[in-house]
C-alpha cells in the first residue's frame, strides 16, 4: 500500500518537453552500437531523476542495464551527522542555521523543523555567508550552519570558514557533511561481483575538481568515465559515448562540456578548498567506511568546526535491517528488489539512505513509479 505521494512529481503524458524525435534517433544510435549487454552506472541522482522522470528506460536496448549510483549527499551523511545537528540546534545560545531543505531531514527521532516548533532557534539562509552576517551581529550568540553537498558546496563554506578567520570571528561553526563523488566511484568499480562497466559522473561537480582523478580511475579500473549534465540529451548523449567506450575495449574520460569542464578543474576554487579542507576517510551511509571518502576541515581551522566545538551526546537508531540501501548505491540491485519498498518504506517514514532525501534513488523510484519501465 503506498502512501501519500508528490503528485507534482509524477510524469504527465501530455508533457511535450521531451523531442521524442530526436530522442529516438540518438536511442537507435546507442542500440547500434551495443552489440552486448553492458550496464553503466549513472552517479548522480540528478542524473537518476532526468533518467526516470523523462521514462529514458523504455527508449533504450534491453541489453542496456542503467543502474543508480550514490552521487546524493544527503544520503551519504550518517544518521549520527543529522542526530548531532539536531542536538546541538537545542543548546542554549545557539542559533541554527540551514537550507530549507534540511528542515525535513529525518534524525532517529525527529527533524529540525519540530525543534524550531519546539522553541529552538532554527533559521533558514540562502548560504554560509549569510550565517556569517549574523555571527557578526550577535556576538553573543554561537552561530553555526549546517551544510550537506558535494564539491560545489564545500568551496562556499570553505569560503565562509576562512572569511570568519581573517575577521576573527569566534562564534560561527560549521557543522557539515562533504562527501567526494570520485572516491565512491572507485568504491563502486572495487566491489566484488560489480556488474557496472561505465560511468555516467556529474558534470557540474567536475567544473570543480576537473577530470584528471577520473583519468587515474579509468585506468586502474578499465573503465570509462563520461561527464554528463542533467538534461535528458546529455544524459543519452553520455550513454552514447559510453557504448562506444565499451565496445572499442578502451578505456577513457570524455567530457560532453569540453568548453565548461578542464582537466585540472577550477584551481581558485581547489585552492581554497584545500587551505581549509583536507580528504579523509569517511563514513558514508549505507555503505560504511569510504576510502578518501570526504573533507574533513583542517586543525588549524578546528575552531570552527562544529564537530569538535560542540559536546552532545548522540545515540543513532541503525538503519531497518530489511533495507538494501548498501547494494543499491553500490548498482548491485534497485528499489524494487527490496521487500519493503513502498510499504513500510516510503518518503514520510523512511527506513534507509536512500530513501531520507528527494534526491535518493529510492524516494526517486517511488515518485516516479507510475512511469512504465520505473
Ligand atoms: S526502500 Fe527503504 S528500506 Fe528499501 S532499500 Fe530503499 S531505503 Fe532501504
């Protein structure tokens, strides 16, 4: 039985965005050139929701096999990381700050909104840098932002971070979760048994960190790496190159954004991210412990880290042991393979990572389910 849905999110078949024209002239360009089964994995679950909210599946071979990566970093942040946020939104003198879309997030027991209806002080902000502006207001007040993203959101906080050090701030914090799409890639193409033989990565997070680490990942792996946008053309236009990739043995990066996207990515930006962050291991949900899986902010910046500048005492729930979040975000299996999927399981009572955000394969599976082939 299914619950209550976002009906603004399903398909409409009168939508006439899609030139389904030229969308079955690139498909039967792709079926061409896949002489044998293949199956890519799409990174990003931007790329996942374009892939399902457009119904991409049906125009493609069946000997194609696309499955959902873990590129939705709201799902790689432990359950602990959401726990504390909402711990430390109830201390005395805190003033909270986050995305809208953090409102919602789901901690073992409760979310950050019920705290701010509770009395905490939880402001929503547009960027660190707003929350930055506020710590200069009220010195008396710890400000701290909480922050869940990718590459292209830890170049703003580390902007933030290194802003309130050179105006000696002692009242911002960061409280973030900043995983690294390209160490999971190579989580992905290590695990035993994987099917996955390409990779579709996201296009924008490149615009950081360019392509060069994918090239190093290519040939360890044999595998090719194409970068994509979020468009429904990118998307076939990368699964295109990435047939072609297969076919021809060979492995390789190809970018569709060869104007947008360099080699060495944007320096300035990786300039600033390295002076506050360094990469570590890390936990991703899920999946456990990821090798250079994240940024962790530098000690010499530890003064603003929410992580060691807090004391709460958190004790997580473990996720549903029915739940195969781990296996799906590696491309072993789908939402559908799971038992629970739609029935204990949905958006307003979620059992697992990939499940907890609108971006998660599994909340994306169930949106969209009443699309033919999701
Ligand atoms: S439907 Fe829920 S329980 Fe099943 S894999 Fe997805 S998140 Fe986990």
């Amino acid at each position: 039985m299914f619950a209550s849905r976002d009906e603004s999110l399903e398909i409409d078949p009168q939508d006439t965005r899609l030139d389904v024209r030229r969308v079955e002239k690139i498909a039967k360009k792709i079926a061409s050139a896949a002489s044998r089964p293949w199956t890519i994995m799409e990174v990003c679950a931007g790329q996942t929701r374009t892939l399902l909210e457009y119904d991409l599946r049906r125009y493609l071979p069946e000997k194609l096999r696309l499955v959902h990566g873990p590129g939705c970093a709201i799902c790689a942040t432990p359950l602990a990381t959401i726990d504390r946020a909402i711990a430390i939104s109830q201390l005395e003198n805190v003033v909270f700050c986050c995305s809208g879309e953090l409102l919602r997030l789901k901690g073992s027991d409760c979310d950050l909104l019920e705290m701010k209806a509770r009395g905490a002080d939880v402001r929503v902000v547009h960027s660190p840098l707003d929350s930055l502006t506020l710590a200069r207001k009220m010195p008396d007040k710890k400000v701290v932002f909480f922050t869940i993203g990718f590459e292209t959101k830890v170049e703003l906080n580390a902007l933030s971070v290194w802003q309130a050090k050179r105006l000696g701030l002692k009242n911002f914090y960061l409280l973030y979760s900043h995983p690294c799409v390209s160490a999971v890639c190579s989580r992905v193409l290590r695990t035993v048994d994987t099917p996955v033989k390409g990779i579709l990565s996201p296009g924008d997070v490149c615009s950081v960190t360019g392509t060069s680490e994918y090239e190093r990942l290519s040939q360890k792996y044999g595998a090719p790496f194409v970068i994509t946008g979020y468009q429904p053309f990118d998307l076939l236009e990368g699964i295109l190159s990435c047939v072609k990739f297969l076919e021809s043995g060979k492995s390789g990066v190809k970018s569709q954004y060869e104007r947008a996207i360099s080699r060495d990515g944007n320096q300035q930006a990786k300039a600033l991210i390295s002076e506050v962050f360094e990469v570590k291991d890390r936990e991703w949900r899920g999946i456990g412990n990821v090798e250079r899986g994240g940024y962790r902010m530098k000690s010499e910046f530890a003064s603003y880290d929410a992580f060691s500048q807090f004391e709460v005492d958190v004790k997580s729930r473990a996720d549903s042991p029915s739940c195969i979040s781990n296996q799906i975000l590696l491309g072993l299996k789908v939402p559908t393979d799971c038992p629970v999927f739609g029935n204990s399981c949905h958006p307003n009572s979620p059992q697992g990572a990939t499940m907890v955000s609108n971006q998660g394969t599994c909340f994306t599976y169930y949106n969209f389910r009443h699309n033919h082939s999701a």
